[in-house]
C-alpha cells in the first residue's frame, strides 16, 4: 500500500484519538468516543468541516471587571494606547479559549491556524497595534484551509505584515529587503531544497523588494483613529522592469506605473515564487512536519513529500490547502505505528491538553469575562514561560518548540522539564481558582464519584479498586499502553505509598462514601489519588504524543 493511500481500517480508540492529538490541541473523553467507529476518510471530513461551525466567534470583549464596558466587545472602538498591550492579550485570551472549548465540534481549525501564525509570523512586540493583530489573526482563521496562494497575496498586504517586516518603509528610493528576503526564505520556496542546495540569490530578494515597494499602513497606532488599512503610493513605487534569477528561470516582472501597479506586480511576483519547483515542496515538508512526523527522511521526501506536493500544485487543485490536509491526516502514513507518538508536545499541547483531557468547563467569555481571563491569563503564561508565546514569537522563524526541526532539545532541557513539572503539579494539586467553587484542575472526587456504581449504597455495591482508580485516570492520557509493571508500580509505590495494601484504598473509600460531605480536602483518598495523577501527568510530559 502507498503511503499516501487512504487509510481503510476502521477507527479504534488508539487511532481516533491520534488522529484527533494530531489534527486539534487535544481530545475529549466524548470526542474520542464520537470519533471511534469511523473511516479515516469519515473522521477528516468531519473535522474539516466543523470549521463553519467556528469561523465566526464571538469578538474578543473588555476582560477587566468593574468597568462600563466590561464584557463588551472593543474592537470597533477607536484606538487607545493606553489599553494596547491588554487588549493585545484579550486577543490571545481569546484565541487561547477558541483552543480549548469543548463545543462538540472538533475542528482542524485552530492547530492549523496556529500552523499559519508560526508560518506567517506577526509579533505584536514590533506591531503594538492591537487592531492590527486581531486582523491579521482573523485572516488567517478565514483563509486557513483555503487557496494557499490568495493568502500568500493577502498576507504580503496585511497591514501587521507591513508594519512587522517593514513593507512599509519600502520606497523606491530606499528599498528594504526584509519581507522580499523572508517572503522567500520563510514563506514560499524555502532557503535550501531538501540536499541543502540554495533556492534563489541575494539578487531576488533585492528584486522582489523592488516588486513590493509602494504599501504602506493607514493610521497605524493613531490614538482615536476608527479605521485603519493598508494603502499603495504609486509615487513610492519602482516603475522599473524587475529580473530575477535562473533559479525563477530569468523571469522578468514588468515595471506598472498607477494605482494598480502594486496589485498586479505583487500577483506576478506571487505567479513566478509558485512555479519554482521548490514552493509546493517546501509548504508540504513543513505540514508534514506538524502533523506527522519532524523527521522527513529521504524515502519520505520521495513517497510522501513529493507526491503530495504535485497535487498541492496540480491544476485540478491549484494551490488549495484543505484538499492537501484531507489527504494527509486520512493516509495510510499518518496512522502508521512509526508516526504514532512521534513527536514532543509543544507547550499547547501540553498545557491545552491536559484541558481538554479532564474535561475542564472554559467560561463563557462574554458572561464570565473574569473569570475567562483568569482561566486565558494563567495558560497564556504558563505557555509564554515554556517558550511558546503565541501572537508574539520572538524571532521571524517563529517560537521554539515549532520552527526547530525535530521539536529539538534546544528547547526541551532540564530547565523547561521543571517548568513543565510545576504546572503538572499544580494541574493535580489545584490552587488557582478560576471562579467560585472552580479551581484549575480535575476535581478528583466527582470524577471518581462518577465511576462508582451506586456510590451511596456501601452496603449493597461493591467499591471500586486501585486499578479502576489507575483506568479511570489515565483515560487517554497516554500514548503507548502502560506495561503491567508500570501500573502495578504506580499503584503500589504511587497511590499506596509502598506501605498499604491495596485493600486500604477499598476501606478509605468506602468510609468517603459512608460521609462524603465531611472528608477534609486532604483526606487520604484525595492525598493518594493527587499523588497518582501528579505522578503520570509527570510521566506523561516526557511522553511524545
């Protein structure tokens, strides 16, 4: 069977949940369920079209308490500021949440648009104007799993592209290189073809620079200013014939004058970066990457790269993205064992994960703006610490754990382990509280409450075991099936505390059903299912996924 042949087996549990690892930040219990049962073919087409069901949320809204505006939208308001950088994180709180919602529609959108932002990288720290990202955002939302090439044109436009790579200070009498340099570097053909050979010439990237000269931004971080765009100043514009390389087989783009000459020589410049050999190549290596497996070997480059590469660029398909991601996540390669736990969690993986693994309510973000924040703040941070800073990545490669190849261990090392480990902690000891009666972590009680059959009748039903505490806890939470030994460990060193038969956890629990309501919070069962969980969420962020 070929690699990128489609996938026949039905879907069992082990493979819905890769699949949904793969495609979102993370499962459900229930999507996994939902997802069990499905042809590969069934399960992508669903995931993809779930996306209309999120294309259009709710606008981001004022997150401060006690405020006439509180829980109201901001963006059409005129801009201030003195609210920048907060309302710049009310943008990624918002985006954060759109991660992890649980709505019953699980979409490829949001981890494929974060694939965009860590493509077409846009840092508010060079922006500062928050309208700006929030655009920029939107339009890669909106363009995701549409034509590559309409959003390769409509980025070089965006005015946060502007502003980030100085396509607005590019003036036919002062070029800058920066986004004619990055557009074909990082965005189009790539710097080197897979044997390490150079794509194109510092002389393309002084003529495409030449091609984009003339846009700039309107109203860029005006205080009181009610709309803002980019623009082209035909004046600003090199009218002059613009040659370029073999590499782009000596094409010349024709030099306009007027003001449609940046529209049409930004849509030729497009036109001639889309022959070259190497552009379907490069985008289709850097998908594989994300989604499969970040080492492309050279039989993968000949079976895999290649042959998808042709139909991202076929006539038939022209470039669109949506039928390239259908035929990757439904291929025979993408479930293949070698690419199940393949690759390290990034930190949205990791710390959204975990969300979405245990089920945990995000709040409504219009009615419960506080605690929404409180939720949003605690995770954008935790994942800004660990070196994954959506929306403001610090270098044009974008942020660590997604631009080094092979999610390398110049980015996972001792130091960011410890970091991980302190939010995994805190995950199964929870301290932050999100609202009241809410802390940030499963409520292990309820959950295992959930499990016992007839958990008032002590007498008459029996308890449930350690080893019904150990499923119920690592429901999913693993890549790769626990050996017996790992379990028998986990529940005889971990939740027994090497000195309790298993027996004790029968009398405890059965003593928390006796009196539910006046157990103290660290009871022993609390204290041994807190060490238990804290122990494999450890194991787990070890874990590839």
């Amino acid at each position: 069977m070929g690699y990128l042949d489609t996938y026949t087996a039905t879907l069992t549990k082990k493979t819905a949940t890769h699949l949904l690892r793969r495609a979102t930040f993370g499962p459900t219990h229930s999507e996994i369920v939902s997802f069990t049962g499905m042809t590969a073919t069934q399960a992508v087409d669903l995931l993809i079209s779930n996306a209309s069901h999120r294309v259009n949320p709710p606008e981001p809204v004022e997150m401060e308490a006690g405020r006439s505006d509180s829980g109201q939208p901001f963006m059409s308001k005129p801009f201030t500021d003195s609210r920048a950088q907060v309302y710049n994180n009310y943008i990624k709180y918002w985006w954060i949440g759109l991660m992890t919602e649980q709505t019953g529609y699980p979409s490829v959108l949001e981890k494929l648009t974060a694939f965009w932002q860590n493509h077409f990288v846009v840092a508010f720290g060079s922006v500062e104007d928050y309208r700006m990202i929030n655009r920029y955002l939107k339009f890669l939302r909106a363009n995701a799993l549409g034509s590559f090439r309409e959003m390769t044109i409509g980025i070089t436009k965006d005015p946060a592209m502007l502003s980030y790579q100085n396509g607005k200070q590019n003036e036919k009498e002062h070029p800058n290189e920066n986004y004619g340099r990055e557009l074909q570097e990082l965005f189009t053909v790539g710097q080197k073809d897979f044997a390490g050979n150079y794509n194109y010439t510092e002389q393309d990237v002084k003529e495409a620079a030449r091609a984009l000269t003339g846009w700039q931004v309107l109203n860029e971080y005006k205080t009181g200013s009610t709309s803002f765009d980019y623009i082209f100043t035909p004046s600003r514009h090199d009218t002059d014939n613009k040659t370029f390389s073999n590499f782009y087989n000596n094409t010349t783009i024709t030099g306009r004058s007027g003001p449609t000459a940046g529209d049409e020589e930004l849509a030729d410049l497009v036109t001639m970066l889309f022959k070259h050999p190497e552009t379907k190549k490069f985008i289709c290596r850097k998908l594989y990457r994300w989604y499969v497996n970040p080492n492309v070997t050279q039989d993968i480059e000949d079976q895999v790269i290649i042959p998808l590469a042709d139909f991202f660029a076929s006539p038939e398909n022209n470039f669109a993205i949506a039928p390239v991601l259908r035929r990757l996540l439904s291929s025979n390669i993408f479930f293949e064992t070698r690419n199940i736990g393949a690759i390290l969690k990034s930190p949205a993986e990791f710390m959204i994960g975990a969300v979405r693994s245990f089920d945990l309510p995000v709040p409504d973000m219009t009615s419960e703006y506080v605690a929404f924040r409180i939720m949003m703040e605690y995770m954008s941070n935790s994942m800004n610490v660990l070196q994954l800073n959506f929306l403001n990545q610090p270098t044009v490669f974008g942020s660590l754990p997604y631009y080094q190849t092979g999610f390398s261990k110049n980015w996972i090392n001792g130091t960011t382990l410890g970091l991980r480990g302190a939010r995994t902690d805190a995950f199964s000891n929870p301290w932050l509280e999100i609202k009241p009666g809410y802390l940030f972590g499963p409520d292990l009680l309820k959950t295992l409450r959930a499990i016992q059959p007839n958990f008032s009748d002590v007498a008459g039903t029996p308890a449930i075991t350690c080893e019904d505490v150990l499923a119920e806890l690592s429901k999913n939470l693993f890549c790769t099936e626990l050996s017996q030994n790992q379990k028998d460990f986990l529940i005889d060193n971990i939740m027994m505390m090497n000195n309790s038969a298993r027996t004790t956890w029968v009398r405890e629990w059965n003593a928390h059903r006796t009196a539910p309501s006046e157990w103290p919070k660290q009871s022993a069962v609390l204290v041994r299912c807190r060490a238990l969980l804290k122990h494999m969420l450890r194991m787990a962020e070890y874990q590839l996924f």
